[in-house]
C-alpha cells in the first residue's frame, strides 16, 4: 500500500474511533473522553487530507 493510502485509512479509523469517544462522552457525561474524542477525530480528518495531498503530488 503506498504512503497516501496508508494515511488515508489510519485518517479514517482515527476519526471513527474520535467519534466514538466523543458520542460516548456525551453520553455518559464525561467531557474529558468527549474532547478526547473530538481532537481524535480533528487528527483523523488532518492525516486523512495528507493522504489526499500526497496522492495529488505522488509521495
């Protein structure tokens, strides 16, 4: 797999493993885990554009 696919799937998995903290957080009422799960998912969306980025100029 190279480099841009590799960001783009980690990219995903970050940000559903983010959403999952951050609904569970809200669910339960944790804010902690909810903004844990909200910078997860930001990280998530940043590392998949990488991915995006890289496979525009071919890394």
């Amino acid at each position: 797999m190279n480099s841009s696919t590799t960001d783009k799937v980690k990219g995903t998995a970050k940000e559903v493993t983010g959403k999952v903290k951050e609904e569970t957080g809200k669910a339960v009422g944790n804010p902690n885990l909810e903004d844990r799960g909200t910078t997860e998912k930001i990280a998530g969306k940043v590392e998949r554009k990488v991915g995006d980025v890289k496979k525009v100029f071919g890394k």
